[in-house]
C-alpha cells in the first residue's frame, strides 16, 4: 500500500499507477522494485493486506522470505516510511499471521500500523455488499459455493473500535494518527492538466 505524505509523492504515485498499467501489466497492473526505487520520494509504505508478499510469505512458512521483503522495502522507502501493516477481522488468516509479522516488526525495527480493509461504510451493510458481489459474479445468495466475503467486518470502523481489536498493540494505533498528520498535499485547482495535443492546421483540440 502506498499513500502520499508530499505534493511531490503524489506525483511520484501517479507515475508508478501509469507505468504499472502501461509498462507492467500483466492479468493485472504491476510495478516492480526498480521503478519503485526511482519513485519513492515523497510516499509512505506499507505491508499491504494478507495477499501482500510478506504476509503471504508468512502463510506459506517462508519468515526467512518475508524478512526480506521487508527490509527491501525499508530499505527503498526509508525506515521512518515503511509499516507493518496488521489486520484482524475476525478470521484466522490474519491471526495466522500476526505473531509472526509483530516478530518481524521487532527484529527489523519497523513500526506496525493498525488497518481495517473495508468494501462498505457500515456494520448493517454486510448483506448489501454480499448482493452486490452476486450481481458481479453472475451468482445468488443461495449458491453457498459463491465468491463472498468470510466476515462481515469490512466497514469504516471507529478509533474506539480499532483500539479494542488491537488493545495490546496500541502503539500500531497510534501510528494510523501520525501518518494522518504526516500527509500534506497540495492539488493544483483551476489549472487545465489535460495533456496538450498537437492536430493538423487549420483544426483545434475541440
């Protein structure tokens, strides 16, 4: 996960978000290290969520691996803007892999950040969001084989709620705070950012 602490990390994001669809797609919109290395002034990093490579190196028993890709990553961005990131939404995925990853935060001193991924606002909209991904998928909400989410946790949770999840590790709370303060952008307003296109003579862009 990347987010922009500058106007100048912004930018930075921008170029990599067009690169991985211009340059790096693949099934899906990629970047790799050395394009991450050229643009990351400015950004603030983290572990990503449970598909992410240190987590999922975790889950496949490689801590060995996921170390590294950690101190790869602290490495590039800096160790002030690099975070473990820690999830818990009730499922054993992210408890799988929670020990481990609070272990890795130790050893490599890189801070952890608390985090809830979330597809809706709140609590009651679980079963609205299940309706939503059928109608995505071509399925119902009687097939049980269907895509669907495995908790019903994925919404905008208050500071109170995340500090109760996460009350032995106040510290990944805290950090969710200071990044917040950390990042300050200014967008250029009333300016034409459009690209500007040559055309034949006697034509205009219009």
């Amino acid at each position: 996960t990347l987010l922009s602490e500058s106007t100048e990390g912004m930018h930075n994001l921008f170029t990599l978000s067009s690169a991985s669809y211009i340059e790096g797609f693949y099934s899906h919109p990629r970047m790799d290290l050395d394009i991450l290395s050229q643009n990351a002034k400015g950004l603030i990093a983290t572990s990503g969520c449970v598909s992410g490579e240190v987590q999922t190196r975790i889950r496949l028993g490689q801590y060995d691996e996921a170390k590294k890709v950690a101190s790869t990553m602290r490495d590039i961005f800096g160790k002030e803007n690099y975070f473990i990131e820690i999830m818990d939404h009730n499922l054993s995925i992210n408890r799988r892999t929670m020990k481990e990853l609070v272990t890795l935060s130790k050893e490599l001193s890189i801070p952890l950040l608390a985090t809830n991924d979330l597809h809706y606002i709140h609590a009651t909209d679980a079963r609205s969001q299940e309706a939503l991904l059928c109608l995505q998928t071509g399925s119902t909400l009687n097939e049980a084989k269907r895509f669907k989410f495995d908790s019903d946790e994925y919404f905008v949770k208050s500071a109170a709620d995340m500090r109760r999840t996460f009350a032995d590790l106040p510290e990944a709370c805290d950090n969710t705070l200071l990044i917040a303060e950390r990042c300050n952008i200014t967008m250029r307003e009333n300016e034409n950012l459009l690209p500007q296109y040559s055309v034949p003579k006697g034509e205009t862009e219009d």
